[in-house]
C-alpha cells in the first residue's frame, strides 16, 4: 500500500510542478510561441487497470519512455493518445501540411519533448532530494493501451508488481489544450524510498 | 584474444587491447572514422574529444577548440537547448535526445555540397549522453548525426502531400459542379456502354428508368442503339415508337407505371473511354410540343373544312342564283327592246336602270363563280413562261378593243413559274385590267417588270392612275371592298380577291404600294420552290 | 533586524509554503509570515491587514498569480510582490515586470529567499 501523508503528496506534486514549470520555459522558448504544462492532478495507482488510462484499453498511444536508476528505480513515461500527439508535435512545430501518422522526424521530435519533461520531472525531483538520478536515453512507442507496460525487451522488471505514480498533464498551447500523461513505474521498494526521501528532505528543510 | 594467443604460439599478438597504446590507437581511429560527429566534454563544460567528422563540418580543427566550452567555439550561435541538455547532462546525469524539427540547425554545421542551395546549415539529430568514468566523474557525450536528408526529405513529402491534397480539392470541386450541372439537367441523360448495360446518370433518367419508371424504355433504347450486338433485339411495340427511324428525328413513348404516358425525343452520341464504346441517350420530354402540334393540327383541320363549306356555299348560291337572273335579265331587256320610246321618259329612265342593275349582278355572280371555282377547280401545276403569258393577255386586250395600241408595256424578260396557267392568266389579267381601269383611259399605261430573290420570283404590275390610299393596302384583297362608287369605275369588288386566292393557292404573296395620284405597283410574288402545302394541294 | 516586516505567502502548495516560510523564518527572525492557499483566501486577508512582503505562485488552481498580483498591485502600490514560477518564460516574465511584480524563479532555495529579501530591504 501506499501511504503518503497530505504533505508528502503535496511536497511530490510540488517538485513535479517545478519540473514540468521548466519543460514548459524550454519547450516555449524552443518553438517560440507560449507553452504552458500543468500537472492538475496526481495520482497513485497499484494496478495499471486501475488508471483512468487504461479506460480505453484498445486506443492506440504514443510514448515516449525513460528508465531511470538511482535510490529509487523505474520508468518514467510521457503518454499520449495517438491523435494528440500528432496535435502536439504539430501545433509546437507549426506544421501545416499534416499527415496521417508521426514523420519520422516528428517522431523524433515527440521524444524530444517527453525528453525535456521526463527529465524536468526527475531533475526536479533529484535536485531537491539531493540525490543523483541516471536515467536512459528516451525510446518511442506506440501501441494499445492495454499493452503499454509490457516490456519489450526482457520482462524480467515487468514481472515484479509495479506502482505507478500518474501525473495528469495539460499543455495549453495558442491553439488548444492538451492532455496526456506521466507515469513513473516504480516497485514498491522504489516508492518507498522516494517516500523516505521526501520525509527526510521536509525534515531537515523545516527543521 | 587468448584463443588467437595460443593459436600463434609464443608470438606476441600484434595487436593487443589490453594494451594501453593499442587501445588509445583503436579507439582514436574509431572515433574518427565514424560517419557521426563525436564530441566530448570534460566535467567543467570543455572539449576533450572532436573527431574528425566535426573537423570537416565545423570547419575547426581539434587543435582550436580543445579545452574550450562549445558556447565559446561558437560565439556567434545561440545554443539555447544544446547548453541546457549540456548543462543537464553534466549536473544530473540526464540524457537528451535534440531534434532537427524543434531545433533547427542546433550547431553551425555546414551542409554537404548537395544541400547547400536549400540548407544554410546541415540539420542535425544529436544526443547528449551522460558518460560515468571512474577517473574524472561525469563527462558528457554530444553524438551528432547528419539528418539533411531526411529533412529534405520530409519536405518534400509534405510539399507533395500538399499538391495531392490541393489537387484532389479541385478535383472534387469540378466533380461536384459536374454533378450538379448533370443532375439539374432537364433531359434524362443515360449512358450505354457496348456491353448492353445502360445507366441513368440524372436524377430525370433515373426517375423514367426506375422502378416508378417505364419497364420497357431500357429495351427501346437498346433497340435504338446502332450496335446491340451483345443482347437480342426484341423489337417495342409499335406504338411505343413515335416516328419513323429513316427521319433522324427519334420520338418515342415512354410509359411510366405511374401512370404516365411521356412522348421523349431521343438524342444518341458516342464517345470513347477504357478502349470501349458508349453511347450518350438523352431524352428530352416534348409533351407540350405534342400538345402544341396537335392543337396546330386541328385549327388547321377545322380552318380547311369551313374554307371549303364557304366555297361551297358561294358556288351553290351563284349558280342557283343564275337560274332567276336570267329570267328577269332576258324580260327587262325585252321589255328595253320593245317599249322603248313607247311609254314616257320616266318609265324608260326605270327600265334602263333594271338592265343596268341585272348586268352588274350578272358580273358579280361570274365572279363569284370564278372565285368559288379557284379553290375548287385548279388544274395541276406546271412550268408557265409568264413573257407567253402576257402576249395572250396583251392580244386578249387587243381583241377586246379596250386599251389604245403600246399601253401595256413590258421591261426586261419575264420569268417562268410553276403553277396553274389558266389562273395566273386571269391573275395578271385582272391587274392590268385594273391598272388600265384606274387610269385616265388615253394616258393609262401599264408597265410589267419582274426581279428575282433567291427563292422568288416577283412580279410587278405598274400603273400611272389615281393610286391608292394607303389605309386601303390591306382591305382592298378582300371581296366586296369596293374604294369607289359604281358609278365612276367598272368592277364587281371581287377582281382582287379572286387575284389574292390565286395567289395564296401558289404559295405566293400579294401586296400593293401606291400613293394617291401616282400610280400604283402591284407586286406578285412567287416561291421559286413549291411548298409542300401548296404543291400537295396542286396534286 | 530591528524592526519586524510581514510577509503573506500565497501558494496551493502547502509544502512550497511551509519551504519559503522556513527559509525567511531562520534569516529574520520574527517576522510575522501568514499563508493562503489561494487568491480569494488572500484577498480576504488582506483586507484585515497591510502588508510589507507578498510572495505568490503563479500556477494556482482559480485565480492565477499574475491576476492576483495585478490585483494586489492595484491596492497597494508600495508593497513588495513578488512572483514565484518555474516557469520562467519570457511573456510571463514581461507581463509580471509590467505590473511592477518582481520575478524569483522556483525552486525556492534558502540563498535565493533569503539574497531576494535582503536586496529589497536595502533599497528601502
């Protein structure tokens, strides 16, 4: 179970907002047109069947993922269905032409985006706690949502029962808004830790 | 490596990893084969790695920039998302991947020679990638791919997805006009390809051949196209085709299980398409071209049937009337004969106007008869040379005593006609008579000249006489519309009708133009060619 | 410090107040630092009372920082306001200098606090 006190929620809400605060300053001055990220709501979820996410099991989404390692373990994801992402890459790239899938290019560009958040998010976080966070190079896929989380390469991780932290995110871009998600997958263990993590860092800040 | 070791025996390897200087070698040569661009940067932000790839597109050697930070190696370039990548990658360990699309020429790289028209700098594709050593710490790794290509590429793409798109637009566009103009068409519009099928492509062809429409039309078509080779011909009932084949003009009726009978004129043309033969039907509803001719046919009918009741009737009347005028005719002049000077002045003075009186009816009644006998008793037409024509009229005169010698004279050669030589006699004779009688009896002169149009022949009957009002041009045609009294100039009041009627029966016209005391020219026009009504009637 | 300042720290986050409030609290001591989770909670307060110091986030649930800081700019000219955000984009920032707001960029960390009110109280 995951037992967070309201201060810890929001202490973890807050260093997520931070990061995605900055993605948003990078992203906009990268395209030149105001970008705004918001992080309405955060939650936490010990089945994946249990996320509003996973309400369409069928729809495809894009992702864009990175796993990281450090006191806590896992995998950060920027989720989009596949349609809003398209909006997204498009709307931040002023493309005009659109066509019916992600380009190459604007495949790459997708995972740069989630790129710059998924490591505003993990920076933040690292930051504030003091603690160095590795993470991977960002990888793209797109499938159903039922099969998000499997794991492609090894499933040795998927195996363990994972919990997932969900930030719901929204990009208000001049045009229209967007909504996706970041998942962080983390055991049990790693979610603890990031809990004992955050105690200590409110205990010495407010000493 | 130990496998080759022992396979050469004692020999050292020539080349050996674990070796420092070997490795340094190999992995120097790695880098700067490398068809990416590798830079490395040490904890503190500065170069210590630039291969060779970045020596050639930069255009700066390793020498120059080695122990530099890039942002000093490039003054010039705003490396906004390449320093905080950097800057990211150093302080927390975070990978980057940097895009060509959100970043556009990242690094002031030059393109190669085969993209410099369209690209000022080569679009790149970089990663950042942190590298943990157990030395140094952390350093950072820039791996720099050439995607100008793909770029082009991708603009290209779009540039055509954005032709295709512009073009399937106006496509669509002219396709729905097309449409539209074919659909708010009036005639049905069908096509008929070779292979017998035959498609409505209107709503009108849809309504006469679907299923509220006429079951049998496809068939009529069918039987109507040149080539049907493909499907048995099953002749229409007769009834349902309006006219004769050999005439081009194709009627046929269309019953509709609606309950509708609609007469269609038939339209075929062809065209080519998909190496086969179609033939375009359009049928056009004339109902009301019908409607109109029919109730042209029955005017006309009705029009013939009183024309000839009314001959009737004046042929029955003047000759009934004869009988009775004879007798008072042959009393009164025996009663002139034998009391004349007898009784007194008055009763000789009543006696002579009774005479007078049954002459001029007399004349009427013949000329009545003639009249009524124009319509009744034609001859069949034939070639009348009209200079033959005016000698017999010009002796006739001459007989008669009635014209002084070279008072009819004609001008230039006289046509030949086709028509009923007895009738255009007395046609012509009635107008010299008449230019002769309205004339001062020993100046009168009548002159005869004829000009021609390409389908007519006129002929002209000029006299120097009192001439004619011209509110009197119209009336003066009909019977009975005499302009003066008895008394000055002979006449029944019927000479110019029965001229107008032989010339009607001609397929003529007849019209005067005259001014009061200068004379008036009468003009008899002629069709070179005989129009089907009047040479049908001359049969 | 000899005289006592106050300060009304406005964020929805409870953990980014009680961060800034621990940081101005241990390098001046005394000051009277009040909270309110959002802009309509701060308009209230500070109807009751004036204050010398008004630190507010931008990215708030309802009312967003720059509309409150216009606001609070509006009925107190002299005050110190201050806007807190990550995000650190150039028309967030140009909107804020227009309304005479200051600019701290988050995350809030004791130097900047504390470097932030220092330079401010010395130009009074």
């Amino acid at each position: 179970m995951i037992e967070l006190t309201e201060l810890e929620h929001d202490t973890i809400s807050e260093l997520i907002n931070i990061g995605v605060g900055r993605a948003a300053s990078s992203l906009s001055e990268m395209v030149d047109q105001p970008v705004e990220l918001t992080v309405p709501a955060i939650s936490f979820v010990e089945r994946f069947s249990d996320s509003e996410l996973a309400n369409a099991p069928t729809e495809v989404v894009s992702a864009v993922s990175q796993s990281f390692h450090g006191p806590f373990t896992g995998e950060a994801m920027l989720v989009f269905p596949e349609v809003r992402s398209l909006e997204l890459v498009r709307s931040l790239l002023k493309v005009d032409v659109p066509l019916d899938t992600l380009t190459d290019l604007e495949q790459e560009a997708l995972m740069e985006v989630g790129n710059i958040i998924l490591n505003a998010c993990l920076g933040s976080i690292s930051n504030v706690l003091g603690e160095p966070i590795n993470c991977s190079m960002p990888t793209f896929r797109k499938r159903e949502t039922r099969a998000l989380l499997d794991d492609d390469t090894a499933g040795a991780s998927a195996a363990t029962n994972p919990v997932l932290m969900i930030l719901h995110v929204q990009f208000m871009l001049r045009q229209n808004d967007i909504d996706g998600y970041v998942l962080f997958v983390m055991d049990l263990e790693s979610i603890q830790m990031l809990r004992e993590l955050v105690r200590r860092f409110l205990a010495n800040s407010l000493r | 490596m130990t496998k080759s070791q022992s396979a050469k025996g004692d020999q050292p390897p020539s080349f050996d990893l674990n070796r420092d200087s070997d490795a340094a070698d190999l992995f120097a040569a790695l880098l700067d084969t490398a068809d990416t661009g590798l830079i490395a940067l040490a904890p503190d932000g500065t170069i210590c790695h630039w291969n060779q790839w970045m020596q050639s597109r930069s255009g700066k050697d390793a020498d120059q920039v080695m122990g530099k930070a890039l942002h000093d190696v490039f003054p010039d370039t705003k490396l906004g998302r390449v320093s905080l990548a950097i800057e990211d990658c150093l302080k927390f360990g975070m990978p980057a991947v940097i895009s060509p699309s959100l970043n556009q020429g990242a690094l002031p790289l030059r393109p190669l020679p085969q993209f410099a028209a369209s690209f000022d700098r080569m679009e790149q594709s970089i990663r950042v990638h942190p590298i943990q050593t157990k030395r140094n710490g952390t350093l950072c790794s820039l791996i720099i791919r050439d995607v100008t290509l793909a770029v082009q590429r991708d603009r290209l793409l779009r540039q055509q997805a954005a032709e295709l798109a512009d073009l399937v637009t106006q496509t669509k566009r002219s396709e729905d006009r097309t449409r539209a103009i074919l659909q708010n068409t009036i005639d049905a519009i069908l096509v008929a390809s070779d292979d017998g099928s035959i498609e409505p492509l209107n709503s009108r062809a849809q309504e006469l051949c679907g299923p509220t429409g006429d079951p049998e039309l496809r068939n009529i078509i069918r039987f109507l196209l040149p080539d049907s080779e493909h499907t048995p011909l099953t002749p229409p009932p007769p009834n349902r085709l309006l006219t004769d084949l050999g005439t081009g003009v194709i009627e046929v009726l269309a019953s509709t299980l609606s309950g509708r009978n609609v007469p269609l004129e038939v339209a075929i043309s062809h065209f080519s398409a998909d190496q086969r033969y179609h033939y375009i039907i359009t049928l056009r509803d004339i109902s009301q071209r019908k409607r109109h001719e029919k109730e042209i046919q029955r005017t006309m009918q009705e029009l013939e049937r009183s024309n000839a009741e009314l001959e009737q009737f004046a042929y029955a009347a003047s000759h009934d009337l004869q009988e009775p005028l004879r007798m008072v005719s042959s009393y009164t002049q025996l009663l002139a004969r034998r009391y004349e000077g007898q009784l007194d002045e008055t009763a000789d003075e009543f006696i002579h106007y009774a005479v007078d009186g049954t002459q001029r009816m007399q004349r009427m009644i013949d000329d009545l008869l003639t009249l009524s006998r124009v319509g009744r008793h034609g001859k069949p037409f034939n070639p009348v040379p009209l200079d033959n024509l005016f000698d017999a009229i010009v002796t006739n005169f001459r007989r008669a005593g009635s014209t002084p010698e070279g008072n009819i004279i004609r001008e230039g050669h006289l046509p030949t006609v086709m028509g009923d030589a007895s009738q255009l006699l007395l046609l012509f004779q009635n107008l010299v008579s008449n230019g002769l009688k309205y004339s001062d009896p020993k100046n009168g002169q009548v002159r005869i000249f004829a000009s021609e149009t390409s389908d007519s022949y006129r002929i002209f009957v000029a006299d120097n006489g009192i001439g004619i009002d011209p509110q009197y041009h119209e009336t003066i045609f009909e019977i009975f519309k005499r302009l003066h009294g008895y008394g000055d100039y002979a006449g029944t009041g019927i000479g110019l009708a029965i001229c107008k009627k032989i010339v009607d029966r001609h397929g003529g016209n007849i019209d005067v133009t005259s001014k009061p005391g200068q004379g008036s020219t009468f003009c008899v026009e002629l069709p070179k060619e005989l129009s089907i009504v009047a040479a049908s009637e001359s049969m | 410090m000899p005289n006592t300042k106050s300060v009304l720290l406005i964020d929805d986050s409870k953990f980014a107040r009680l961060l800034v409030k621990a940081f101005i609290s241990s390098n001046f001591a005394n000051w009277e630092i009040d909270e309110a989770e959002d802009g309509a909670k701060a308009l209230q307060m500070v109807d009751a009372k004036t204050y010398d110091y008004m630190l507010v986030d931008f990215n708030m649930p309802g009312m967003d920082g720059l509309e409150l800081g216009e606001k609070l700019r509006a009925r107190f000219p002299g005050a110190v306001i201050a806007l807190l955000t990550a995000n650190i984009q150039q028309e967030i920032q140009k909107k804020a200098e227009n309304l005479g707001l200051d600019f701290i960029a988050k995350p809030p960390t004791e130097d900047k606090i504390r470097d932030y009110i220092m330079s401010r109280e010395a130009t009074r």
